[in-house]
C-alpha cells in the first residue's frame, strides 16, 4: 500500500500524480521502488477523479492486513 | 404564623412605626445576612398542615418565614443594592426561605415537597384537566348522573360505571363549576400540586428565576457530548493529532488508502483479495438482473 | 460465468455488448463458446444499465484476506 | 476493473493467469492495455489461490450510509 | 492529513516514525512543512502501535449526520 | 457552547469544575461571563461523571456492520 | 483535546485563534502549555472555517477514551 499511500500524499498537497512525484515521495520514504508498479498506479489513477473516490464510504474488510505489504 | 395573629394595622407611611413591625424588618435583615441564599415563594393554595410537614422536613436545611409584604419589602430596600432587584418578586401571599443550600439545591428541595390537591369549585385552572377513560370505583347508582351533569362522560358497562371516552372537561384558564370539583374530588383526580412555589432565589448579587433553577441531567449530558463531538470532529477535521484522535486519524488515512487502492482498482497485495471479491460481486448483481433469462451458465443458476 | 464477466469486461472497456464483442473475448480467454447462451446474454442485457445496476451492488467483501500481500 | 475482470474471466476458463492470457483478453475488448497494469495485477495474483478468495467473499449488507456516493 | 499519510507510509516502509522521516517525505511531496505539526504527530504516536490500530480499524468513524449528540 | 467548552476544558486539564474555574477560563477568552449561567452548569455538573456521560454518550450507533465495538 | 477546546472557546467568544490567545485560556485551565502543540494547532486551523466544519458531516468518536489524558 505504500504506492498509494504515496500517490494520497502527493495529491493532498496538491501535486499532479506522475511517475516522478511518486517516486520521489516513495524513495524519500527509503521504499525499495519498483517501476512498474509506480506506472501502474499512475496508470490506474489516471481516470480516477480522487476526491470523488476517497468520499466513497468504503467498508473496511474485517481483518485489516496490518502486516501486509 | 404567629405573624398573621399580631395586631394588624394598614400601612401608611407615617413617622411613627410600631416596634413589633420594626423587629420583624431587623429580622428579615438579619437572616438575609445570616444565610448564603434566600428565596421568594408563593404561599397561596398551601394548607397550613403541608406548610408544617415541609417545615418538619426540611429543618436543617432550611428556614421558612412567612412575612408581610410591605416588610419585606422594606427590609429588601433597607439592605439596598442587588438585593432590591428581589422586590420584583413580592405580590401575593409571600414567603421567606433561608438556606445554606446553593439555589439549585433549595430549589429541588422545593419541587420535592410539593404534592397533587384537590381543584376548589369557583376557581379559575391553571392547566387542562382531563379524564381518561377506563372504570371507576363506583357502583351504578345516582352517581352516574352526577357525573354527566358535570360534564363527565359517565356511563354504565358490565355493571360497572366507567368514563366512556378521554376528555378535557376543564382548559387552562376556565373556571371549574362546583359539580366538577366535586367530581373530580371523588373520582380522586388531583389535578394542582400544591407547596411553596419559588418566584425567584437570590445569592451573592444573582437572582434565579424558577426556569433557571431546574437542572436537565440529560439535557446537561447531551450538551457534553456535543462539546466533546465538536472537538473531536475539529481535531479530525485539521488532522490535529491527540489522545482522542491519533488513532482515528490513522484509521481515517489507512481507509482512504483503502477506499483509493479499491476505487482505483490497484492491485496492491493487501487488498488483491478484495478485488478479487469485487468483481465476483459485480458478477453476481449482473447475474441477478438475468435470473430468468437463458443467459446464465449453470453455476450462476441457483 | 465467463460469459457474465466478458459482458462487464466490454462494457467497462467503452464498448456495445453486442454477441461479436462477447464471442471476440470470450474466444480470446480460450472458452469454447456456444452461440445460443450468447445470444441469450446479449438479448438478456438489453435495456438493463449495467453501470446503474453495479452501483446498487450494495454489498461489499467482508472478509478480506489478513495474509494477503 | 477491467484488469480484475479479465483476470477473473481467464481463472473461470480454466486458463493459467499469464500476462499474454489477460493482454489477449483485454486486447480482445479493445482495452487499450497498459502492460505495467497487466504486470501489477499478475504479480499481486501469485501466490493467491483464487478461488479460496473467491469462497470467502461472504458478502454482507453494507449498511454504508446515504453518503455513500 | 499529509502528515498523517507520510506518517503512514514511513511505517508500512518499515522506517521508524521520527521527525527526520516524516519531513523527509513531506518534503519530497513538495508540502510546506510546519516544523511543530511534524513534532506534534510524532510525539502523539510515541507509545501507539499502529499495526494494532489498524488491525482494529474495521470500524472507522464514518460520516455520519450531524444531529449526534 | 462557551461555557461548555470551559467546563469540558477545566476537567481535561484534570482540575475540579468550580464555579471560579470556569468563570476563569471563560474570562481568558474574553468571554462576557454570566454568573447565573456558570453557577447553573456547575450545579448540574455535579452529579455527572464527565468522563463516564462522554464515554456513554458517544457510542453512537455506526452506520457500520456488526464488527462496531 | 485540551488545546482544541480551548481554540473552540477563543473561537466562538469570537476572537481570533491565536497563539496567544490560545495559551491564555489554556494558562487559566492551568494546563502546563506546551508551545509547540499550541504553534501546530494554530498551524492546522489555518485556512480551516471552523463553523463550516463543525456543520458539516460529522464523523462520530469510535468510543471516547474516558481515559485518555
């Protein structure tokens, strides 16, 4: 989840999500970085409108995966 | 009473005033001074009898003296100051009650003594009186009639005289015929409570009216909560991290982050799995909407 | 179900639910398809909107997967 | 969800969960496929037994309230 | 909530949630950091342990109308 | 709400709800101070454990599933 | 939560949320001030309409920690 975590951060500060901004929040979080799941999110994102998603009232699943990645 | 017993003499503004009257002004003073509150009642509508059994009640507590008028009036003027915004409160039968009490209290020990009366024909109500229907103790007999000449709606059933319907027979502000009273005092209506009603308390320069006096735990209670809220939800709202909302505001982040990873369809190992079910689930709303149609592979039919 | 998910995945991507569309993904995911339970489909989907319907999918995954990741 | 669908529609036809086997689907629904995406979502896949996900999806009323968008 | 996401994403990168850390990715975000805000939050999660909130975070304070209390 | 804010406050702050407490916190922020009104909250305050009425009274039913608690 | 009532209080007594203004009404709770969570709260309540977000959809305390400091 850090990826998303990463592209929350960016977009609350008011930044547009692209590869570099994600990369650079991931790496200053000392995240081993992997491309393709950087351009993958941003790929994902693209169409999203954020706001709108994130005021979806979302279940959270029961056990969260605390210690998931 | 023994104030009501002495000699009495109309008031006029003469240079001459009798002693008797002077001590009982000095008195009014001196309690005022002795105690931290003191309140004015209405007298009117207590019996003697109630006014004793409060008195034996709430000896300790608190102190009632029953005052003309005028000398209260005159002891209020006389210690001048704040104390005179308490005059306002004068008319009536009157009362004096001293106490140590905070007028919160004083005022509750009030309410409590108070007790149902009976309504006096000739007199105007001060509240809607209702009779609900169901039995009375009553046997059938001239009682019946009696009754429904006084407006209650009375009849004979099983062999017993009950109130056929709920009604009002007096409202707020009518006066209550003799029969009614009457009535209503055999049918063991009480509609008046009746004790020392608190006009106003005054303490240290403050003076309560009854509106004030009456504490609202839930009310009360409700207010805290809303108080709390509010300051829960502000620090929410500007992410301001305390005892109270840190972990929220973890929870808050790691939702979003759930709620985006799943609205946007990314595929982060924590939440593959949901995915996973949140297309099943889209299949399955589809499929619902075929359920009586051809379209539907047999392991999608029921 | 195969054909249920072929539906929504040509939906999704912009596309008419037409039996060509269907039969198209369907063949690609190697699901030896029958023309009959296609049309059938296609017919069935007629005049329901599909996107309407997968907004009122009031339920959501309750348990999640705590290992997952 | 395109991506998910796909991947769920070559899991329901018995196929193995490739990155050709989705591109070919998506390719087949005219999804213009970003490769990284298909990358994503078959690496997050590995591992994961998909039809033990699948049974656990023991779905509850979401009693989200009226907010829900 | 930027500092909370960068709070959270230093964690799942498996960093210790320190001022420096905190900073360091806010800063990467291009967000404006105010210096006592950071300090604020890393001293309010001194003794939290955030897997344990989140594991328990099923039930995440939800919209909700305002006539509560 | 002034005065239940101060009241609120005054507790958190661990010290006891007198009427001079109040009446010095509401004066702190300028507040035109109604001695009738401070002496009626603390009156009703005090039968009232603080923190059991809070945390009574803000278990608010959730618009969440059964997992609430 | 001290420091937020106190800002609600300075708030709705009309003044200006402050520093100052906060410290004060905290020093007459006789609450030990700590200026750095003073300086992140005014910090956070920048550009925030308090009224508007008391008003608004309000999110409901879990349960509130009656023991919380």
């Amino acid at each position: 989840m850090e990826y998303v975590y990463a592209a929350l951060l960016v977009h609350k500060a008011g930044g547009e999500i692209t590869e570099d901004a994600i990369k650079a929040v991931l790496n200053a979080a000392n995240v081993d970085v992997e491309d393709t799941r950087v351009k993958a999110l941003v790929s994902a994102l693209e169409g999203i409108d954020i706001d709108d998603a994130l005021s979806k009232a979302t279940v959270i699943p029961q056990a969260a995966p605390a210690a998931a990645g | 009473m023994t104030e009501s017993d002495v000699a009495r003499g109309g008031v006029r503004h003469t240079t001459h005033i009798p002693q008797w009257k002077l001590d009982e002004v000095a008195e009014i003073k001196r309690l005022i001074e002795e105690y931290n509150v003191f309140g004015l009642v209405a007298l009117r509508g207590i019996s003697s009898g109630q006014l004793q059994k409060i008195r034996r009640e709430t000896r300790g507590k608190l102190v009632i003296k029953v005052a003309r008028n005028n000398l209260i009036r005159r002891a209020l003027t006389d210690i001048g100051g704040e104390v005179t915004k308490m005059i306002d409160y004068i008319e009536d039968q009157t009362a004096i009650v001293y106490s140590n009490l905070n007028p919160f209290k004083l005022y509750d020990i009030l309410e409590s003594m108070k007790v149902p009366a009976p309504i006096k024909g000739g007199t105007v109500s001060p509240i809607d009186i209702t009779i609900e229907k169901g039995p009375t103790p009553f046997n059938p007999g001239p009682i019946v009639g009696e009754l429904q000449k006084a407006g209650i709606p009375a009849a004979i059933e099983g062999g017993k005289v009950v109130i056929k319907t709920t009604k009002t027979v007096v409202h707020a502000g009518e006066t209550v015929s003799k029969e009614l009273a009457s009535m209503l005092t055999r049918l063991e209506i009480y509609p008046l409570t009746v004790g020392l009603d608190v006009r106003a308390i005054y303490e240290d320069g403050m003076v309560f009216e009854p509106e004030m006096l009456v504490i609202d735990v839930a009310a009360t209670v409700a207010k805290l909560a809303q108080g709390y809220h509010d300051a829960f939800n502000l620090a929410m709202h500007c992410a301001y991290p305390t005892d109270e909302t840190i972990i929220p505001l973890i929870q808050k982040a790691f939702k979003e982050g759930y709620t985006l990873a799943l609205e946007g369809a990314i595929p982060a190992p924590a939440i593959i799995g949901d995915l996973l079910q949140r297309a099943h689930r889209d299949l399955i709303q589809i499929a619902s909407l075929l359920a009586d149609t051809d379209a539907l592979d047999e392991d999608l039919k029921a």
